[in-house]
C-alpha cells in the first residue's frame, strides 16, 4: 500500500513537471536547457503559500471544537482528526521524494491514527508545516531546476515543492468542507465577515 502511495505521488511529479517544463519552454527555452536557476522567485512563492497554509490549517484545528475530531462523513473516509495529521505526514513524506528523513519517532503506517487530542494534533501541524519551510528555506532558485532522475527524466526538485503546495491546498478545501458541515466558519473568512460589516451603512 505504502509502495503503491508513492508510486502514485511519483506519477504525479512527473506529469506536473511535463506540464510546468512544457510551459516554461514555450515562453523561454534556453531557461531550462542548462539547468539553470529560473527567472522567477519560485523560492520566495512556495514559501509565501506555504506559510499561508500552515497559518489557515492552524487556525482552522483550533477552531474545531475536540468533541468534532473524530467526525467523519462517512465509513472509510478520514476523520477530521486523521486529514490533519494525514496533512501533517505527508509534509514530511512529499519532501522525503528529495532526500529528506522522515523525524525519528513517526510511522507512515500508523500515524493518521495516533491520536484524536487537539492539542496534540496542532502541534503535530505546527512541526510538520516549519519543517516545510525550514527544507524550502534552504534551498536556492538554482535548487528548483536541479534534475531528480530518480522521479523521471524530466523532474527536478521544483516538481516536489509544487506537489507539497498543492497537496496542502486540496487538504484545505477538504478541511473547510469538513468544518462548515460541523457549523464552524474558518476563522479567516469570519474575521472578513466582520470587517464587512463595520463598514456596511448603519440604518
């Protein structure tokens, strides 16, 4: 099953990176020719994004009442629990396609299921999310266009962080699904909400 995740996760590197090179080439193809660093930031985005993410999925845990962790929507399908640490692993698993270790004391295997306490599941996001960024931070616009064989012939490091990203943004659309059936409003959206209304004409 694991094998199969990440055969899975590969494919899908590999084809997001056909699409982004293809792209890329199209509008500057002696970019990528000799491997050099992109024109673009890619560095200061994908750390912008992911910053952003780990701020809502935050956010968004705390604002989930504890009684709710265990809801899920239906049989074999995540509990709100499990889609946190779910999101939580596979920051740490998506960055390992580039080399990096899984942190000593998490199983891949059992993990989703190792807890349904709050605290201890926000902590779990925070960890995983400023490991992203410390990986992310590390790298140089040069790092993104670096070759990665072992994924395909075309794929490069790049192909990793964009995959991380969005993952965490479908993660995110799940978790806002979840919580809006269980009457919570993400906690963004409500702030909005409020500015809206201090400025909408009083009668």
């Amino acid at each position: 099953m694991k094998k199969a995740l990440f055969s899975v996760l590969a494919l899908a590197v590999l084809c997001t990176g056909l699409v982004t090179r293809a792209g890329a080439q199209s509008a500057a193809p002696s970019q990528y020719a000799d491997k050099t660093a992109p024109s673009y930031d890619m560095k200061a985005q994908s750390l912008q994004d992911m910053d952003d993410m780990h701020k809502k999925f935050v956010a968004l845990a705390e604002a989930i009442p504890q009684e709710k962790y265990t809801w899920r929507p239906a049989d074999g399908v995540r509990s709100i629990s499990e889609v946190f640490l779910h999101i939580s692993l596979a920051n740490y698993g998506i960055l390992g396609m580039k080399g990096d270790a899984m942190p000593a004391g998490i199983d891949p295997k059992t993990f989703e299921k190792s807890t349904t306490d709050k605290a201890q599941i926000v902590a779990a996001l925070n960890k995983s999310f400023d490991n992203a960024h410390a990986q992310i931070a590390a790298m140089s616009n040069a790092d993104f266009a670096k070759a990665l064989p072992k994924l395909g012939p075309d794929a490069n490091y790049g192909d990793v962080i964009y995959l991380l990203v969005t993952h965490a943004h479908e993660h995110l659309g799940q978790s806002i699904a979840y919580a809006r059936v269980n009457g919570v409003v993400p906690p963004w959206t409500a702030e909005q909400l409020k500015k809206d209304a201090a400025k909408a004409p009083q009668d």
